[in-house]
C-alpha cells in the first residue's frame, strides 16, 4: 500500500516532466500498487495524445 507522498514521490521519479505538469491531488488514504500503475499509464497516455493540463481541465468540466 502507498500513501499519497509516495505516490507523489515515485511519480516524480518515474516520470519527472509528465509528472510535474499536472496537478493531481490525492485523498487521504492508501493505494495499491494497481491504482499507481493506472495513474501512471493514464498520464503517459494523456502525453501520447498531447493533452496538456488546460486540456484536461476543460474536459472534466464538460464532462462533470
């Protein structure tokens, strides 16, 4: 289980540059190895499709 700061911490280790551009914010809780490894794909895939932190903003909005 990894807690919000490790999470945050290995982000910033595994993908330093798509790491830093969005702002994730994280509840107070434990994670799995899994759920880690779906934000980290779902960041390298929102990479992959150019989608910048605005891009990403203005689509939730939509969509919330």
């Amino acid at each position: 289980m990894l807690t919000p700061n490790e999470i945050r911490r290995r982000l910033r280790r595994d993908l330093v540059t798509i790491a830093e551009a969005y702002q994730i914010g994280f509840e107070s809780r434990l994670y799995t190895e899994a759920e880690y490894g779906n934000l980290k794909q779902t960041l390298l895939q929102l990479r992959e499709l150019n989608m910048n932190p605005q891009h990403m903003e203005q689509l939730l909005a939509i969509n919330g």
